[in-house]
C-alpha cells in the first residue's frame, strides 16, 4: 500500500520545536514530526502566538510536507519520522 494522510490533524509540540502528524500505509500508523525550521523561517512575534502560527505554517505547506514525509517513508519503512530542513533540500 502507499502513505496516506486522511487524518488533517497536527499538533504543536512546544518543547520539541516541531509540528507532529499521522499518516498511514494501510492499517499501520505512522508517526511524523516536521522541525519548526523546516517549514517557517519566521519566529512567533509572542510565545502566545507561537502554536496558531506555526499550525498556520504547516498547513500552507501542508502538501510539500507531506511529499517529504512519503520520500522519508519511502526509503525505509519505520513507524517514526522526524523530518528537519536538511530533508527539504
């Protein structure tokens, strides 16, 4: 089967800097995690604003992150991802 993201939902995780979402091959789950760099260049103006920005950040490149995930997931079947910018070169 190949990697699917029917479930939209994200998370913010403050203390790791990074955005973590599902995607699924089948009945597997797998988890992915997107470094904050990785998908936003700009900082919160307030750690108030920090998750709502950076949940923004993700969905406007939602489908690129994605296609990184699937490449990732591609080469080497895990149930765990932690993409970084080195990933979106």
């Amino acid at each position: 089967m190949s990697l699917t993201f029917p479930n939209l939902s994200r998370s913010y995780d403050a203390a790791g800097k990074r955005i973590r979402f599902l995607g699924h091959d089948g009945m597997v789950q797998i988890s992915f995690s997107v470094e904050i760099d990785a998908i936003s260049k700009k900082k919160a103006a307030e750690p108030a604003d920090a998750e709502t920005d950076y949940l923004a950040a993700f969905d406007a490149v939602r489908g690129l992150v994605h296609d990184m995930a699937r490449n990732a997931y591609s080469r080497g079947r895990k149930n765990m991802y932690d993409l970084t910018s080195a990933d979106f070169k």
